[in-house]
C-alpha cells in the first residue's frame, strides 16, 4: 500500500471497500492508522467508502476517514461510488 500512495499523482481518487470489514482489533487499528496518515500526506484528492455493515466497523472506518482529512464520501456500492470519484475529478479539471 506504500508504494501505491506514493505512485499517487494529483486528482488520483480513492474507492475503500469496507463491506466485509468487521470490529478490528488493536493491531489492524494501527495499520489503518498508519495508511490514513500516509494518505493524508498523499496526493489523493477524494476518497469514497462503501461502508462496512459491522457497526463497531462504520465508527472505526469513519475515524480513520477523518484522519485522513481529504474530501470523503460515503455511499452505498462500489459503482455509485466510481460515478461520484469521476464526476468530482472532471469537477475539477
């Protein structure tokens, strides 16, 4: 994953699939931590998550999403969320 954040280039769009992400302990924690900070450095311009349906799972994604500090949305499936990443780029090109 760090060498994908790096390869990032400005206006580069971000689709997490957290679908299937369920409670996460201590240790998964601090790697999407780790992820945020570098993505909050990156030159990721949007991120999009599909959220996981694990309730604990939607409070500790949407933490990291806040970490991450960029223009985050959530939607509800991978392809809304491919529509809405592209038309925000062409936005702003």
């Amino acid at each position: 994953w760090k060498k994908v954040i790096d390869l990032a280039q400005p206006g580069f769009t971000l689709l997490a699939d957290c679908r299937n992400m369920i409670t996460h302990p201590t240790s998964v924690k601090e790697m999407h931590e780790a992820v945020a900070n570098r993505l909050a450095e990156s030159n990721i311009s949007y991120v999009a998550e599909v959220s996981p349906t694990d309730r604990i799972a939607v409070l500790q994604v949407t933490g990291v999403m806040k970490q991450i500090g960029k223009g985050s949305i959530k939607v509800a499936d991978i392809t809304l969320g491919e529509n809405i990443l592209d038309q925000l780029t062409h936005v702003e090109n």
